[in-house]
C-alpha cells in the first residue's frame, strides 16, 4: 500500500467561491452552489496552460509535503501575470492539487510507483469533467471518475457501514467488487500534453514561492 497523505485541497476555492456568491447576492442573484462551482470552474477552461504566471497557496492548515508548518491561504501574482477571471481559477485549482503531485512525484521517482490510471473521488468532482480534466493534466495519468464522486468521503463511509451492517461471509474486496462495483458508471480522461507542460510550469512556480508561503506562516499570527 502507497498513501500521500496531504492536508489541504480545495478548502480554498470554497472560500473564494464564497466571495463571488456574496458578490453575486449583492448585485441581486441568488446563486445555487452548482451553477456557482460549474460557472466558476468552466471559467478556467479558457486560461493560459500555465494559469498566466499565478500562483496560490491553499494552504488552511499545514503540510508535510511542503514541510509548511502553519497555514496561510495565500495569493500571488507579479506586475506582469495574466491576472484574469480564468487564469485565476485555473490557478485555484491547480494549487488544490499541487500537494498531491509533489506527493506522488515522490512515490515515482523515488519508490518507482507505476501507475496506469486512478480513480478520483471528493466534492470537487460534483462538477463533472473539468476538475477530472485538472489532474489528469496535474498527474500526468489518466484519472476515472465515477457517478459518486461528489460524494466524497461520507460515501465511502456509508459503504464500508453497510458492509459491516450485513455481517456477511463475502470479504470487503469481493463486496466491492461483486456489489458495490459491480456495474459502475464512470468515465475516463487522459493528460492532455499542452496542459501537463503548463502544469510543470505553475508547479516549478509553485516550489519556488514556498519560502513565501513559509514566511507568512511565521510572520503573520493567529
């Protein structure tokens, strides 16, 4: 068994979601969380491959992939990024998964981890394709995502109940695979090549701003 653990992923763009909903009431639209997420998120399919020269820390608590002691969501640009709605989406949802790749940058080139395809799951996905599409580019692997991915964990958790609730002979990987699995609706999405070039470059960006990032977890107290 291969784990990266990782402590933060898309807390960030909920919070910036937020903003934009406030934005929105105020002007007199009432938003409902899906044409939110699927108006923002659709947004970044018309950014810059590397997100315009941004960068975002999404950071609400530490990590010990970046060896970040103390979180500090953070945002920066220089005077002359493509500061624009897109770009800056884009940039949200690369930094979600930046953690994850560095993580997983570490079980291939240094535990020589193979990997053919994965399966994604978590309420980033409740907008179908363009989150998949992120970190298929992010991973540089084809990632499969099922009907219940926006569910998330709880899902997982409510299966693993139901498993115990039957107190069934059949052992949890046939359970899975005999009734849970059985017939899953899911689809799959490859790395698109201009995409991951673009991923490489936001994440050498990205590694490059973590003393930044660092700094505010020092500087700036609670």
């Amino acid at each position: 068994v291969a784990m990266v653990h990782v402590n933060n992923c898309s807390s960030d763009i909920n919070a910036w979601a937020t903003i934009f909903r406030e934005f929105a009431a105020r002007l007199g639209m009432e938003l409902k969380p899906d044409r939110l997420y699927d108006t923002l998120f659709l947004e970044s399919t018309r950014a810059d491959a590397d997100a315009g020269g941004l960068a975002n820390y999404s950071y609400q608590s530490g990590e010990n992939i970046t060896k970040i002691q103390a979180g500090r969501p953070l945002f920066v640009r220089t005077p002359n990024s493509k500061f624009s709605l897109p770009n800056f989406m884009l940039t949200q949802l690369y930094a979600a998964f930046a953690p994850l790749q560095l993580g997983m940058d570490i079980l291939v080139n240094e535990e020589h981890v193979q990997t053919d395809v994965m399966i994604a799951q978590g309420g980033l996905f409740r907008t179908p394709v363009i989150g998949q599409q992120v970190l298929a580019n992010a991973l540089n692997i084809p990632i499969t995502v099922m009907s219940t991915a926006g569910e998330g964990g709880p899902w997982g958790m409510a299966v693993l109940a139901n498993f115990a609730y039957r107190q069934t002979a059949m052992n949890l990987e046939d359970f899975l695979d005999q009734e849970v699995f059985k017939e899953p609706e899911s689809m799959t999405l490859s790395p698109e090549p201009e995409r991951v070039a673009g991923y490489c470059e936001f994440i050498q960006r990205y590694q490059a701003g973590l003393p930044v990032e660092a700094a505010a977890g020092q500087a700036i107290k609670y």
